[in-house]
C-alpha cells in the first residue's frame, strides 16, 4: 500500500468506527501487543487532542480514571477529564498528580510537537517530550506501572534508551503497523520502575 492509500485506510476506519483520529489504531496495537489497559487503572494521556486514545482507553478501562493532557482544547469525552496546557509547564505536572492524589498506573504520551521542516531539530523536539516523560514517570508511576511514549528514531535515541534503562527493569521497543512505514516514529514501552 502506498502512503497516501494507507493513509485513507485508516483514516475511513477510524471514521467507520467513530474515532476522532486513525491514532487510535496505534494505541489498539499497543495495547494488543503489552495489555496494559485494565479496569480500574489510572491513565493519564499527554499529548491527547483529538481525543482518540483516550476513547479507546475509555471503552477498554472500567471503573478507572482517565485525564488527557494538551496544548488544545479536546471536545469532551464522557468519563475523561481534560485539562489544556503544555506538559513542559510545571503546573500541569502538578495538576496530573493532584488529580488522581496516588501513584499512576499508565502513563501515556503521543505528543508530537509542530513540525519544522528540519529532520534533525524535529527529532530533538520531540525526544526531548519524551524524556520529560520518563522523567515525569519515575517520579509519579506505580510500582506495577507502565508507561508508554512516542519517539523519533534519530541521532538522540541512545539518550532515551539510558535514560529509560535508568528507571526501568523492562523497556520494549515497538512501531504499529497502523503507523507509517516511512515515519521515524516509534514507541518506548516501560515497565518494572527501578527501586
Ligand atoms: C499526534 S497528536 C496526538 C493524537 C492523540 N493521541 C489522539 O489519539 O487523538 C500530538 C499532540 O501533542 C500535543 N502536544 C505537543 N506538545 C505538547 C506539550 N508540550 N504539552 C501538551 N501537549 C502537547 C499537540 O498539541 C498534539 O495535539
């Protein structure tokens, strides 16, 4: 399939289906492959407008507490709390801890910053939003948690390795098929956070 046809798959699937975005597709795979989405979880998803991964994490977690985090407003979604603002701003670091008041079971992020043309300034941007993850993560997840973000495959990717190694018995790396063959992006799944 080329990219622009593998594209409209997914795009008319995911409208066929109801779901704001063909992202949603990526966070099914994941899920499919590391099973993380269970009742009673607390999930918090960064990077969350349009919406569509926490629609799935809506219809998978019963019972659970799901907040979305993003620079964009995100059209309400029964059952998730949203709040607006940029990840990197320390007040709503604040607001996600003081939101579920205990340790996070999963802590999602498919924040992808603007794009600027530049490969290697776009790879910096975004692998800097996922260390704030993982950073974020070892502070805030529970001993059972895991988490979950998006990176570029560039010349900092060693940098996200150390540091997920640092704080994580387990890091598995994994690129969906609903993503695209030529994008770089992948994802970083962590699991058993170091003592
Ligand atoms: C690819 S979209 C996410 C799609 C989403 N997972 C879904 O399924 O609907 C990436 C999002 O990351 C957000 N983003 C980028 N940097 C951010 C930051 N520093 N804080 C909060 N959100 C950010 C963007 O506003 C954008 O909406």
């Amino acid at each position: 399939m080329d990219s622009r046809s593998y594209k409209d798959h997914f795009f008319k699937k995911a409208k066929v289906q109801g779901y704001r975005s063909r992202s949603a597709f990526k966070l099914i795979e994941l899920n499919d492959k590391f099973k993380f989405l269970k009742n009673g979880i607390k999930l918090l998803d960064v990077g969350s407008f349009p919406g569509s991964w926490c629609q799935v994490a809506r219809e998978k977690i019963k019972n659970g507490k799901i907040l979305g985090i993003d620079k964009k407003e995100v059209k309400a979604i029964q059952g998730v709390k949203f709040v607006r603002g940029d990840f990197l701003d320390k007040k709503l670091k604040l607001i996600a801890v003081e939101y579920f008041k205990s340790n996070i079971d999963v802590i999602l992020s498919d924040m992808a910053p603007n794009t600027t043309g530049n490969k290697s300034v776009d790879s910096i941007r975004i692998n800097e939003l996922c260390l704030a993850i993982l950073n974020f993560s070892k502070k805030t997840l529970s001993k059972d948690g895991v988490v979950i973000s998006k990176f570029f495959m560039g010349e900092d990717f060693e940098e996200i390795r150390t540091t997920a190694k640092k704080c994580f018995k387990k890091i598995d790396f994994f690129k969906p098929n609903s993503s695209r063959n030529e994008s770089r992006e992948t994802y970083i799944h962590c699991s058993r956070l170091s003592t």
